[in-house]
C-alpha cells in the first residue's frame, strides 16, 4: 500500500513539474539543435532602447531590512543591488525580441547570450534577488557568468516570453540548456502589466519535489509564492 501511495505521489509531482518547467523541458526537435557563433556587442539603438525601464525597485530593499528578512536569508540580505543604471534593463529590437543573435535554439526557446543584451546593473539586481529566494529554499547561489537570455518561438507556451535563466555553474549550465536535464532550475521571467513589468520568478528542485514561486514588482513589492500572472500591478 505504501509503495502505491508513493508511486502515486511522485506521479502526481511529475505532472506539476512538465507544467512548471515548460522553458527548460518542451518538446526536443526533431533535428538537433544549431548552435551559432557569440554575437558581436551592438552599440545602443535609442529608438529600441526604450521598451523595458531603466529604473526598477529589488525586492531586497523591502525584504532584508526588516530583522525578518535578515535572519531568513543572512548571507543575501548583504547584497545591495542598484534599482536603476544608464541603460534600460533590457535591450529589444522593434518587434520585442532579444536585440542578439541567436546563440542556440530548439523549436520553442531561442536562447541569447546576456552580454549586450541584458544591463549589468539590472543582472546584479536579478542575481541578487534571485539569490535570496535561493537561499530562501536552500538552493546553492547562481553565477551571473552563467546568464542567458531565453525568447519563446511561436511554437511556445507563451510566444514572446521574455525571460532569463541562471545556474550555479558552467557545467549545469551545459547540462540543462543543451541536453535538457535540469534537476536544478531557475528562471525569472518578464510580464507586462499595464505600465509595469514585473520579475515572474521560478524554482524547482526535482530530488526535494520542490516548486516555488515568487512576484516582484517594478516598484519591489513581493509576492511569496505567487506568479506574475495572478497578481495585479498597483
């Protein structure tokens, strides 16, 4: 009877990570995957410059000030992310995609390198707060080195997701992004909402059958354990 329950268990933890983890395990192609050289940095386009903010608010400038959120999370809560930076968070193209070239690419995720494309204030800020929910829940810390930028095809859950990916080192990194196993996984990802956009963070962890979820809003508010799509911008 115990056996039952259990198998019943993990099927049922199974199914909620296939819907969960949609930006890192959809369906393989049907060719294998092309990989393209490193983008050359592009210098800035004003005139595309301008979809994303350049001026957002961590959530670790609400959350770790309280003794609260310091005795949660101790080793985070001493980072001190900038809310704002010369450049927008994000560089886009007209049409609202990654303004890079494709560095790799199954039918439902394109993937960029984040250099050129993401600000480096605004990936300390996401690192940072990305480290916080990690510690949070016991995850090991991300390396920002480790940053990619993920678009979602036409073919995709969500065509023109905007999202970014980060992992603990290069080799997870290689594991998860090209042969599909993430045992470990993180991503923030970017939903519009009126004029805000706000940080749709997800966390699993498959050996602890752990999903999480968290909302940051532009202006630092936080969400625990709720998606951006549920939550309404002030």
């Amino acid at each position: 009877m115990m056996t039952m329950l259990k198998t019943s268990h993990i099927r049922l933890f199974v199914f909620f990570m296939i819907v969960g983890l949609s930006a890192c395990s959809e369906d393989k192609p049907a060719t294998e995957p092309k990989f393209k050289p490193i983008p050359e940095k592009r210098s800035a386009n004003p005139q595309e410059d301008e979809n994303f903010s350049r001026r957002v608010q961590a959530v670790l400038n609400e959350g770790v000030e309280s003794q609260e959120g310091k005795d949660e999370a101790p080793r985070a809560s001493q980072a001190r992310p900038p809310n704002s930076g010369k450049d927008s968070m994000l560089r886009l193209s007209k049409d609202n995609k990654p303004l890079g070239e494709v560095v790799y690419n199954n039918d439902k995720i394109d993937y960029y390198e984040c250099p050129g494309i993401v600000a480096p204030w605004f990936l300390e800020l996401v690192v940072a707060e990305m480290n916080y929910f990690n510690e949070l829940i016991e995850l090991p810390f991300v390396d920002p080195k480790t940053c990619i930028v993920t678009y979602g095809t036409e073919r995709s859950l969500t065509p023109g997701r905007i999202g970014i990916q980060l992992f603990e080192s290069p080799r997870q990194f290689d594991r998860c992004i090209r042969h599909e196993q993430c045992p470990i996984f993180r991503t923030v990802n970017f939903v519009p909402n009126r004029t805000a956009i706000m940080r749709s963070y997800f966390f699993s962890d498959v050996s602890r059958q752990l999903i999480q979820h968290h909302c940051v809003t532009d202006t630092g508010k936080w969400h625990r354990d709720q998606t951006c799509y549920t939550v309404e911008s002030p």
